[in-house]
C-alpha cells in the first residue's frame, strides 16, 4: 500500500503540475480551455468551472493527461466570430510555441521548488569521509586511504556523501577523469581517478563503487541471524553491535564479512555491544565452498549473519540563496544527464534494458517514501525533470514534436501541410508505443528476475 500510493502521489503531482503549465500559459495567452483532464479514457469525474465553463475531469487511465483548448480542426461545431480569436489555431506561433513549452517548463520549475525547499530544510547524509579501500581497486592503487574526507570534485564543492555519488556519476556518464580534493590530519591533496573503464547501467554498481571509493561506517550492526547457524549458537543477535574482532576495530560491515569469510574453522573472539551492555562472546565460522566469477572454487568461512550498514549522519542545510543556485544547478545537471543517457541509449553505446516503465517507477516511489518524505519528494523531482527532458525531445505527438512544427511554420512562412502532420504523429506515436513497450518488458523481466 505505500507503494502504491506514493506511486499514485508522484504520478499525480507529475500531471498536475505539467498541465497546469499549458493551462496557465494558454489562459495568459487568451485562449479558450475546453476541458482540463487527469488520465484519459472514459471521464470518472465531471466538474465545470470559471466564466469558460471549462471541465475539470478525473479519467480512468490515470498514466497521463491533457489539456483541451478550443480549435477550429478539432470541433465540428462552427466556432463563432467573438470567440474566433480565442482560437489556438489563430493564434501567432511565438503564442503556440510559448504555450507547448510551459508544460515541460513547469516540470523543471517543480524540481528546482522541491530541491531549494530541501536544501534550505536540511538534508540528512553522511560526511564524504571515505573508508579504507579495497587493495586491488583504482582507487588503493591511485594512492587513495581510509579516514580522509573529500571536499571538491572537479572543483565542485562537496559536503556530503550525496554530492560524491552525484558528481562521479555524471563524470562516469562522460567518461571524464575526476580530481578529487582529500583532506586529512596533515593537510589537503589531490588524486586524479580515471572513469574510463567505469559503466553506468543497471548490471553494475555505482561509479564510486566500481572506483572503490566507499563511505566511512561505524561499527557494523546485526540485521539478521540465521537460525541453527554458528552466529545464533554463539548468542548474537539482531541489533547488536560487533565493536572489534579480537584486536581489530571493526568500521564496516565488508570489513567484518571479509575478516570472516578469511577464517573458515577458526575461533573468532568477538566483542559486543547491546544497548549500553559491552561482552566478548566466540563463534567459529564454519568452512563452505564457493564459486568465483572465474569458475575456480574457493573455501570460505559464514556464521550464518547478514550485517547492516551504519553510517555517522549529519545534517547539511544551504542558505536560502545558496540553496536555490544549488537547485537550479541541480536541475540544469540532471537535465543534460538525462539527455546523455538517452543519446547513449539512441547510439547503441547504453543497452534498452536500462529504460525503465511504471513498474519500476511505483517500485522506487514505495522504496523512496520508506526512507522518509525528503527521499520522496527527492525522487518525484528526479522524475519531473525526466518528464520535462523526455517532453521536449523532437517526437511528434510529445511537446517538442510540436515544437519542431512550429520551427517549421517559421522557416518556410506557413504551417507544414495537414497530411505531414498526420503522417508524424502516426510516426511519433509508433516510436512511443515501442518505448513503451520495451519499458514495461523490463519491468517484468526485473520483477521476475
């Protein structure tokens, strides 16, 4: 259920929003709006309002909706005279254009409102410290270490976690070398990562994972126990906190399941923390056999545990001009992120497996409201920025499609003739029905998989 309705939330604002841009614009405009309409098919829910009478109408098939404006090629009934000049149609084209672009504008404007309001509010992220990394990763090997903060990117600013993965996802989206700024006991430096050999799809980890570059932790937490396993034997249990093994402090929990999987048959002597309680317990981990990716096989110790991440959380919070530049920068980024990724997907060089429908929109809008209402809307504004890009691109039947006519109209002096138009928007909605229809095949191969 709260799936479903923060999809059903995200989905509304999403519409809402973008229609009340044409509509808005339109009326600026002076023209005549027939109906304003949530979803499409068979109305559900009739209500006329303003001197235009104008239909505010609830749908069945709420995966969209329009604005109705009056049209000489869209009525049967003759329009009269006084109202001829509130006709779209009759319209100047800087009129008709300026009204197709405030839908997808208002997409943008949403984005850059939930982020300056975010960001003036404060967001909850840890602190761009970065743990130890792995030895064979490019981050070890370009000389990086553990306990060092990263404070620029690129020249970037960072001051959070939040920033690190987004400013290496869009280097990794271009392929672009990333300076990072690190600072520790003795001063700051600086380290070039190559992103070269990184992929952004969704078969791999994040552009930070795949550098090696990771968060710093605190103690791990236990988040489950298998039952009858050695962990349950030795009295851990979910919630406690496992401080150090033997000697060793533990900061991660890939530093405790790495410490375990190296000590197959071997006592480990834990030390435990449960609520203000501190004591030592032993478990053994037992010895399994395990398949790497290069098919050789490989005895691994387990203590039937899952641990779970814990991270030092701090609170960022912008001044409210900072946090509206930050917003509008944000939203800029996004924007030709989005445009990246779709040229990529058009060039062959990103697989059709990474467009993503409905499906894995409500499955993130659900995962999204379970980690709090700023991860929501933080979501809802990802999505209207895709909404505004995906509006915009020169497909007939979309905004920008329309667009592309206008620009048309204006380099030849008239409107292109009526059967071109149809001839594109039969085209346009071919293209949109194939997206559509790898979008949804990927969902259910996700679900299934």
């Amino acid at each position: 259920m709260t799936t479903l309705f923060a999809f059903l939330f995200v989905l509304a604002m999403l519409i809402v929003v973008h229609e009340l841009g044409h509509y808005w614009v339109a009326r600026w405009c002076g023209v005549k709006v027939l109906r304003f309409s949530i979803g499409f098919g068979k109305p559900l829910w009739i209500k006329r309002l303003g001197p235009d009478r104008t239909e505010w109408v609830l749908s069945l098939i709420p995966l969209g909706g329009y604005v109705k404006m009056l049209d000489e090629r869209e009525t049967e009934q003759p329009i009269t005279p006084d109202e001829m000049p509130r006709a779209f149609n009759r319209q100047p084209v800087a009129k008709r254009a300026l009204i197709v672009l405030a839908g997808p504008a208002a997409n943008f404007l949403l984005a850059i409102t939930v982020y300056w309001v975010t960001n003036v509010m404060g967001i909850t992220a840890p602190p761009a410290r970065l743990a130890q990394p792995d030895a064979q990763s490019l981050a070890a090997q370009a000389g990086i270490e553990g306990d060092e903060t990263i404070v620029a990117i690129n020249d970037d600013p960072v001051r959070s976690w939040n920033d690190v993965i987004w400013y290496l996802t869009l280097a990794g989206s271009a392929h672009e070398a990333v300076e990072l700024k690190l600072q520790n006991g003795t001063g700051v430096r600086q380290i070039v990562l190559s992103t070269q050999t990184t992929k952004l799809d969704e078969a791999h980890l994040s552009i930070a994972s795949q550098l090696g570059l990771e968060v710093s932790q605190l103690a791990p937490l236990v988040g489950f126990v298998k039952p009858d396993s050695p962990a349950q034997r030795a009295g851990l249990q979910e919630g406690d906190l496992i401080l150090a093994v033997g000697e060793t402090s533990m900061r991660s929990p890939r530093q405790l399941v790495e410490l375990i999987r190296r000590s197959p048959g071997l006592s480990l002597h834990l030390i435990v923390q449960r609520g203000a309680d501190s004591f030592a317990l032993d478990v053994t981990p037992v010895a399994e056999q395990e398949t790497q990716q290069n098919q050789s096989v490989e005895t691994v110790g387990k203590i039937g545990l899952q641990p779970r991440p814990q991270y030092d959380l701090r609170e960022v919070r912008y001044g409210l001009l900072d946090g509206g530049w930050q917003a509008v920068q944000r939203t800029w980024q996004t924007s030709f992120f989005n445009l990246r990724m779709l040229g990529q997907l058009v060039s062959g060089q990103l697989s059709l497996k990474n467009l993503s429908g409905p499906v894995t929109i409500a499955d993130y809008a659900g995962q999204s409201a379970r980690l709090g209402l700023g991860q929501l809307f933080a979501f809802l504004a990802v999505i209207s920025i895709s909404l505004g890009v995906l509006n915009l691109l020169p497909i007939p039947t979309l905004d920008g499609g329309h667009l592309l006519y206008y620009l048309a109209e204006i380099s030849f002096g008239k409107p292109l003739p009526l059967r071109v138009q149809e001839i594109g928007q039969r085209v346009g909605i071919a293209v949109l029905l194939m997206l559509m229809t790898v979008a949804l095949f990927n969902d259910i191969a996700r679900l299934i998989n």
